[in-house]
C-alpha cells in the first residue's frame, strides 16, 4: 500500500500543505523545530487515529485555529481510497472513509497501515510497561480494527470507574453503579487478553528471527507477554480469560476502593524483553538495545505484510543517523519494496541513493526537491 497525496490543513505548525510522494522512498529533511515529525504524525495518526505520544487530539490542531484536517488518499490493492479526519476543539472528531462518514473507530483504522520508528522508542525498552503496551496496541488496532473498538470501549469504561473510585467517599450512591462497569470490563479484558496474547506469540517468533539476523546470531531476543496475576497462562479462549479477570477484580475489590484506583484489569499488561535470557532493561548495552528495537519495529512491518498482504507505509522519524552505517544498510535493504518515508535533519547519504523523492521541510512549509 502506499500514499498518494497527503493534505494537512491547520495540523499542528502546518497551515495549508499538499504533497505528492513516491511509491517507494521520500526523503524529508530539514533542521530542527521544522514539521518533520509533525508530517509523519498526521499519517499515523490517520491509521491509529492516535497522536504520537498520549496528547490530547486537539494539541495537534495548529495554535490559533478552531478545526484542523488531515486527508490522504492511499492506493490499497490497486484500488484509490481517501482517508479524512476532520479535529475540532469544541466537537467531536469527524472521520470520512471514501467520503461517507463513519461512525465507529473499527471501520476506519486498519485501512492504512503504517509503522512507526523514532529514537524515542528506544525508551520502550528501558522504560515502564505503557510504552509497550502502546506498542502492542498500535499494532493490533491496524491488525485487527475489532480490537481498536474493544480497546477504546475498555478504556472509556476504565477512565469513568477511575472516576467512581474518586468520587465515591463524597457520593457513596455511585458505588451501585461498580459491578456494571466491572462486568463490562471483564468482558472486554477476556478479549484483550486473547488478541494481545495472539499478537505477542507471533511478534515474539518474527522477532526472533530478525533478530539473529540482525546481531549474526551472537544475541537472542525473547518476548514473554504477561497479563493478571492469577493468569499463568494466557493462551485461554476469551470466555476462560473473561472468568479469571473476574476473579482477579473480585478479590482487588477492596483494595481499588482504598487505593480509589483501577487496579484489576489488562490496562496492567506488559511484555517483558530479554536479551540472552536476561532482563533486556536491566542489563541490555546501547547497542544492543538499539537491535533489539529495530527487530521489534522490523517484526511488526513484517506481520502486517504477511497477514495483511501489503507492506504498512513506513515511517522513520529521525532514525537513521542513529544507527551505525551496518544497520543503516540492513535497513535501507530490508525496507525495499514498500514506502517509506524518511526523515532527518542533515541527508543522509546512504538514504539518498535509495530516494524516489526528496522533499525539504522548512518552518511548516514542504518543497520538493527536484535537483538531486
Ligand atoms: N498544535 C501546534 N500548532 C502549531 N505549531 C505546533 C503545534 N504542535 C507543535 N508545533 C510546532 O511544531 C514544531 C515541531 O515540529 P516537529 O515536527 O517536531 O519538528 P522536526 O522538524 O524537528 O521534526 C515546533 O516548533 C512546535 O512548536
Ligand atoms: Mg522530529
């Protein structure tokens, strides 16, 4: 799959923007502070319908302005299709698929696919379970768009009873409302544990494999999915999963409401990394920790070829000069056939041998290159 135009109207430091990329590999670059990753973010953002990082949606509306949109039209399976969503600060997101509105998140996300690499995800190795979790769930929502409708639906039913718990000493009547909204969520936790558990078993074995590649076979690189405590074993079907996260709420009960906090529930997962069967965030070096990530975000352009039957658009947000020239070259070789776009702050020589176009970002304005 590939992206044919993308406009970005009032999208964060861009005012009214329209390029035309390459099937293969666009090269943005430009100093600093110029809209770079912002570029990037607004064709993540129109596959995951999430920001970058977890900011509010509005943040990215340019300062100043009530609305922003984003449009792109992709080419997926030979066929043209056009992706808007429209942000406004007072109403809700409005999101158009071929120009009809679509009401639910499932039918929108998953239609372009992309995958996402900054230096920043170095973090997800050193760094708590959320970024990991993130990680997995980005994946999924583009994987398997009914699992972007549960997620969302948990996470509403998550913030309001964190709200419960809150407001509970004042009004005690609102703790009537509890075993609906836990009910609720260990429905939906037996079916996140189910899609996370499938998902990580796979992520896990094409892991692997880069991996070996990647390091000549001196490192291995293991993922170990973890969930609820009283689970073992995640590999259940949903239904058992549903029974044990009812338990597991069961027996918190007491201490969510003398911590009035949501302590039961998958919104704790993580997926543990190890490197040479060791805790890859206690022990793993700089380098070894960059080849871990570069597996990890190589795995999951892999998955989504394979089980979607089409490279996801990727996406290198500063990337390449943090790696040695070695896996600059991995890389760059690894990535030939789908698109890309990349960017960076000084050329990249061995990018711009590869670039179908290049385009210089200066100050929230995009131009094609056209003397290279
Ligand atoms: N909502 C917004 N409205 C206007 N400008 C924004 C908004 N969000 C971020 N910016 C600006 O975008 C710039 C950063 O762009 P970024 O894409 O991160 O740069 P880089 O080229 O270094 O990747 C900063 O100057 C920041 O102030
Ligand atoms: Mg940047």
């Amino acid at each position: 799959m590939n992206v044919i135009t993308v406009t970005l109207s009032h999208f964060r430091n861009f005012s009214e923007e329209t390029i035309h990329l390459h099937p293969g590999i666009n090269l943005f670059s430009g100093q600093n502070a110029q809209g770079k990753t912002n570029l990037l973010e607004s064709l993540f953002y129109l596959s995951t319908l999430r920001p970058l990082r977890p900011v509010k949606e509005r943040e990215m509306i340019q300062f100043g302005f009530p609305e922003a949109k984003v449009t792109a039209k992709i080419c997926s399976f030979q066929r043209e299709q056009c992706l808007s969503v429209g942000l406004s600060k007072e109403k809700r997101r409005v999101l158009c698929k071929n120009g009809v509105l679509q009401r639910k998140v499932q039918d929108f996300t998953g239609t372009l696919q992309s995958v996402f690499f900054s230096p920043d995800d170095l973090l997800l190795i050193k760094e708590g379970p959320a970024g990991r979790r993130r990680m997995i769930d980005l994946a999924l929502s583009q994987l398997r768009p009914r699992y972007a409708g549960i997620l969302t639906e948990y996470n509403r039913l998550l913030e309001q009873k964190g709200k419960i718990l809150k407001q509970a000493e004042e009004k005690p009547s609102l703790l009537e409302l509890l075993p609906v909204y836990n009910e609720k969520m260990v429905q939906a936790a037996g079916q996140i544990i189910a899609f996370r558990h499938a998902y990580c078993k796979l992520l896990s074995q094409y892991c692997e494999r880069i991996h070996h590649n990647i390091s000549g076979g001196k490192d291995t690189l293991k993922l170990a999915y973890t969930s609820l405590s009283n689970l073992p074993d995640t590999s259940l079907p949903p239904e058992q999963l549903t029974i044990l996260a009812r338990e597991h709420m069961n027996a918190h009960s007491k201490a969510e409401l003398a911590s009035k906090m949501c302590l039961s529930g998958p919104h704790k997962d993580d997926l543990q990394i190890f490197i040479n069967e060791t805790p890859a965030k206690s022990f793993g070096s700089q380098g070894q920790i960059r080849t871990a990530v570069l597996s990890l975000k190589l795995a999951e352009r892999d998955i989504l070829k394979k089980e979607t039957g089409q490279s996801p658009v990727l996406l290198l947000d500063d990337v390449l000069s943090e790696l040695d020239s070695k896996r600059q070259d991995f890389v760059l070789n690894r990535i030939a056939g789908g698109q890309v776009l990349i960017s960076c702050c000084s050329i990249d020589r061995s990018a711009r041998a590869y670039a179908g176009k290049q385009f210089s970002v200066v100050n929230g304005s995009i131009r094609e290159c056209t003397d290279f």
